[in-house]
C-alpha cells in the first residue's frame, strides 16, 4: 500500500505574504506539515507542490520532495485537485492512497492524519476529510440585498436559540484522504467522491493560517498545550 501525501504551498500569498515559509515557533510553516506527515507511519512519500523556489528550497532543506507546477496551476483561481491530478500525471507509480495536506495548518498532528486514513484502511471508505464544529451555525447566517437583511436559509427562522438548532460542521481544511482511482475517476471539485467520511478534530488544532491574527491565535493555542 503506497499513499502519498501531497502538501500544496503556492508562492502568491496575499493575507499574509510568504506565509508557507514563514516562522512559526521556531520553524517555517510548512515545516509543520512535513514534519506531521513524517510521523505518520502509514505515509510512504511526502510531496510538497508548489510554483516558489524559495518554498521549494526550503522543503528540500527539511529532507522532502518537491514537485513544481506551473502558473495556471498556482493562481488565485487554480483548484488544489487539479494540481493534484497534474502531479499524480507525471508519476511513473501512481500511489493507492492520495493526502492532501494544507501548509497553513500546524497544529495538525500525525494522528489526526492517520485518524484521516483509518476509515479508508479499515473501514471501506473511498474518501475522508478533517472537520471541526462549526464556529456559527449557517441557520443563524443572513443575506441582504440594498441593505435589506433577510435569513440566509429560506423559510427558516433565524431567531432559534443555538441549542435548538442541529450541531454543524466545516471542513478545517488540515487533512484529506481519498483512494487515488476513485479521486482520478471523479470529475467534480469535490475531495470527498464516493463513500465518505467525516473525521472531526477539536477547534483547538483546526486553525488555519491565513492572516497575522490567524499566526498569533495559533502560537498562543500552541503555548498554552505545551504547559
């Protein structure tokens, strides 16, 4: 059984410019990622993707393969399955099992990986995904229109308290797992084709990196979990 673990860090970071490398405690970001998928027994290859040299460079200072993708396959729009299916393209052996590893989500541990691969080693799942609870119930979100707010959910009523309304979920963006044939067959955007699986991790290791607030609430959690 081959998986490999791809972690995508473009170079093209507006929120936070050069994030994937930036120091975190002591290392860069991406670093974080490696270093998890690195302890996860079951992970045979550890790519990291990306279309910066200076993240290219510093994954190879930490021991990990690097892929490069072009410009179209790096902007704003580009889709991280697509980039994906270009690497597993370019594969002599493709692997059985394909990771996707966000570089924005330190706190992530190699147990939440392999709680991520479980339900597909184990369990005949095709695919799986991290989750944490979500942070504010859809059924509590509105839309407007010139100003006119309305309920974002059609007929329903926004004015129910939080313990009356059904528990919901987001994905955390930290870990995916799908069985590459499956992944390669499915033409959605979608990384959670065929039978599914939800694999919910506590908030406290689900942030994600996108703004220095993002950085500073993440050393703080880190800091507090080491005491």
């Amino acid at each position: 059984m081959r998986i490999a673990a791809f972690i995508l860090a473009r170079a093209g970071s507006k929120g936070l410019p050069g994030k994937n490398i930036i120091d975190f405690m002591g290392k860069p970001l991406i670093a974080w990622s490696i270093d998890a998928a690195r302890g996860c027994e079951h992970i045979s290859d550890i790519i990291v993707s990306t279309d910066g040299e200076k993240i290219a460079q510093t994954a190879r200072d930490h021991g990990c393969e690097v892929m490069m993708r072009g410009e179209d396959l790096s902007n704003d729009t580009a889709l991280p399955k697509d980039a994906i299916r270009y690497h597993l393209s370019q594969m002599d052996t493709q692997p059985d099992i394909t990771v996707l590893l966000q570089p924005t989500s330190p706190l992530r541990t190699s147990e939440d990986i392999t709680n991520c691969l479980t339900p597909l080693l184990t369990e005949g799942h095709d695919s799986a995904a991290t989750f944490m609870k979500a942070p504010k119930s859809p059924y509590h979100a509105w839309t407007e229109e010139s100003g006119t707010p309305s309920p974002f959910v059609s007929g329903f009523n926004p004015w129910q308290p939080r313990q009356a309304l059904a528990p919901t979920f987001c994905l955390n963006g930290a870990c995916y797992a799908v069985k590459t044939d499956i992944f390669l067959a499915d033409d959605t955007h979608s990384f959670l084709p065929g039978k599914a699986k939800m694999v919910l991790m506590p908030d406290e290791r689900s942030v994600d990196i996108d703004t220095k607030l993002d950085l500073d609430i993440a050393a703080a959690i880190y800091k507090a979990t080491q005491t």
